[in-house]
C-alpha cells in the first residue's frame, strides 16, 4: 500500500511539473508569436504532409535525418481547424517541452533526490532565457529538446518492466527525432549498474536506442543535406561557445553580452566559464560515479552539439573570433545557442545539486559545498525569473496565421479549388482551400 501511495504521488507530481512547464512555455511566447508559424512548421513539414499524407511523411528525411516528433505535431495541426493550425503547433511543442520536463523530474531521482532541486533541474527547457527566441513552440526545433531528455533516458535504472517500457517507447521517439541523441548512447552503460537493480530491464532501452539510432545513421549517410559544410577556426569555436550558448544561459539578449565583451573585454564571459570548470570538477571529485557520467555527458554533450552545428552548417559560423567591437554589439542569437545553452544550463544544475547533496566530505568541506551549490541555485532562479516575461522572438512581429485563414474564407468559397498563400515567419505556406472549407 505504501508503495502504491509513493508511486501515486510521484506521478502526480510529475504531471503537476509537466502542466507547469508546458504552461510556462506557453506565457513566454507572447500572443502574437504564439499564432504566428515558423520555418518548416508552415513550410516542408506541412507542405510534405499535404502531399505525402501521414504513413508517408512521417519518417520521410529531411536535411540528413528523421523527425518523428515534429511530423506527428504537424499531423495534429492539419487534423484540426486549419486557421487554428499555427496556434496547435505552438500548444502542441509546448506540450512536449513540458513531458521532457517532467520525463526529467522524474527520470533524475537516482541522482538529486532532494525534489526542490530536481524541479529547478528539470524547468531548465522552458526557463532558458534563450529559449522562446526560436526554438520554443516551434515543431522544427522540438529536436534540441530531444537533447536534454536523453541522458536521463539512457542512463535510467527502471525498477519495474512497465517502467523499462515507458523509457523504451520515449527513447525510440527522442531518437527519431534527433540524430546527434547517439552522442549520448554511451550513458546506455549506467542503465546496466548497479547490479542490485535486475539488469535486463535495461535491455528494451538499449535495443530501441541502438536500433534507432542505426537508422538515423542509415539515413544520414544516404540522404542529401542541402547545407554547406562550415570549416569554423578553434577560435571562432571557443569565441562563440563564450557569446552564445554561455550567454545564452543567463541573459536572452545576446547583443547585451557582445556589448559587454566589447566594453569590457572577453574575461566578463571567461571568468564565469573558469568558475563553472571548477564547481565541475569540485562534484566529480565528491559526486557519486553515476553523477560523474552524467555531468561528462551534459557538459560535453553541450560543447559537442556546439561544435557539430558549425562544422554541419557554415551558416552557424558566426566569425567570433574576428568580431570588432561594433560586431559584437549587434550580436543576434542563434537556435544552436539554445540547444547547446540547455545542455549547458542542466549541467550547472546538477553540478549544485551534487555539491548540496554529496556525503564524501564532512564538517566545514561539507558545510561550503552546500552553501555554494545552493548559491547557484538561487543564481539560476532568480536568472530565471528576470527572464520570465515574454520578449523579441523570431516570430514576435508575426504574421499571425489565424486572420490570415478566415479572410480568405470567402474567396475559396467562391474558388473552392484555390491554394492559398499564408504568410509565416519567415516563408509562407499553400494551404488549399479544401482544408479551409473543411469543417465548414
């Protein structure tokens, strides 16, 4: 019965972070951008839905791999009111981000068990103040939030064959969805220890993982990518993880940064990056092993996704290293600072969260490390909540979809076989008239 009850309430619990999350996600995004569609959320993915159909575009390549996730939100889109199509999208990412909330919330217990620094943990995807910039709300940039859930994915001990079910069934779609999941297969091997735990629990994760991330690797080598390959300096790599994603995790203005570094130079972004090296390496040194593995993983997957989007992408080469002051004071943000900064932030979390939580030192070493993981903590929330309110986003002047659907109500009656043409940012998507006279 005990048992029971804990299992009732840790669900609940998890559910009460995920409605929270999705709920945050949505209010940072501000009305207008949140009816306003995005790149391939209006573009290929609607446009490949509408011609393919869903068995067929589901996992149909695009740029080099598969997404699962944002083909399935872009399914939903089309089922309901066509001009509610943009607002559906925005919902249904927001959705998502808030289950990777939770699947964080709860996945996580093995290692901070303590539930307040779990919570301030598995907020990190809606609380990034990069985030609702670009890739928040958007079914094109669900992928990057497919990053942050599969360590915990991987590397989770499932008590029960239902739960090892659960995790198989979330990792296949996160896998799906995201190519560069494989660079956290190797987390795989803590799914397998302790050996208290019955081990071939972490078989259906691991076959799922490995099977599904042949397939993206299948598809990667016999697909086209239409990006040109980026040749980025080491400078150009070091001096833009410093503006970007490390920027990225205290401040959405990343203009702000690059004004900073001009004004003052570029310790004002190195200092803190110095600083965070070694509160990593303190909680390795008296963190257990599976918190080891897990902040190798988030820390360096964070660099890694850095470094293979401006080697996959020489647009993402934003010459850092070679900026001049007045550059550097016009610096726009880029979707990859997001994704590297949410890996980026989940590490620092962790890392305060081992140091409040470690058992290796006692006395004053003990009292220190506490005192300075909570102290990061409170950095993160009030962070956090300084950037709470919605701000500039790529879709924030619009245009909106929804008037631009019920304007053109009467000329597709009067043409009912008409493509019309919807204006998003920042393409435009044909909608034939067929979808708006639908449910009509």
């Amino acid at each position: 019965m005990e048992r029971t009850r804990r299992t009732l309430l840790t669900a609940l619990a998890a559910v009460v972070v995920g409605i929270g999350a999705a709920a945050l996600a949505w209010y940072r995004l501000g009305p207008v951008t949140r009816g306003t569609a995005w790149a391939e959320d209006g573009g290929l993915f609607l446009r490949e839905r509408l011609a393919l159909g869903v068995d067929g575009s589901l996992l149909h390549p695009y740029a080099g791999y598969l997404h699962l996730l944002p083909r399935l939100v872009v399914d939903l889109g089309v089922a309901r009111p066509i001009e509610q199509y943009a607002l559906t999208v925005s919902a249904a990412s927001c959705a998502i981000a808030g289950a990777v909330c939770a699947a964080v919330f709860l996945l996580s217990r093995d290692v901070v068990r303590a539930w307040p620094l779990r919570l301030v943990l598995a907020a990190v995807p809606v609380v990034l103040p990069l985030a609702p910039y670009e890739i928040s709300g958007t079914a094109a940039n669900l992928h990057w939030y497919m990053l942050v859930a599969v360590p915990w994915l991987f590397s989770y001990r499932a008590r029960t064959w239902w739960g090892a079910s659960v995790v198989a069934v979330l990792a296949l779609v996160a896998v799906l969805t995201e190519l560069q999941t494989v660079l956290f297969l190797p987390l795989l091997l803590l799914a397998w220890f302790p050996r208290s735990v019955p081990r071939l629990r972490a078989l259906p994760v691991t076959v799922v993982a490995l099977g599904a991330g042949a397939a993206q690797a299948v598809v990667a080598l016999t697909t086209h990518r239409s990006s040109v390959r980026g040749d980025p300096s080491v400078v150009d790599v070091v001096a833009g993880y410093l503006v970007q994603p490390v920027a990225a995790t205290w401040d959405r203005d990343v203009a702000a940064v690059g004004r900073a570094v001009a004004a003052h130079g570029w310790w004002v972004v190195a200092v803190p990056v110095v600083v965070l090296v070694l509160l990593v390496l303190a909680a390795m040194v008296v963190g257990t092993w599976r918190a080891r593995f897990l902040l190798v993983g988030l820390a360096g997957g964070s660099v890694a996704v850095w470094v293979a989007a401006l080697v996959a992408n020489s647009s993402a080469d934003g010459r850092w290293g070679s900026l001049d002051d007045a550059h550097l004071a016009t610096l726009g943000a880029t979707r990859y600072a997001a994704a590297a900064g949410m890996l980026l932030l989940s590490a620092v979390v962790l890392t305060a969260a081992v140091l409040v939580e470690q058992q290796r030192t006692g006395g004053t070493g003990r009292v220190i490390g506490a005192a300075v993981g909570w102290c990061v903590v409170a950095l993160v929330v009030a962070v956090s909540v300084l950037n709470v309110a919605p701000g500039p986003a790529q879709r924030s002047a619009g245009p909106v979809w929804a008037p631009q659907v019920t304007e053109s109500i009467a000329a597709c009656r009067a043409d009912p076989g008409r493509i019309l043409v919807i204006r998003t940012a920042p393409w435009a998507a044909e909608v034939p008239c067929s979808l708006v006279l639908r449910d009509r």
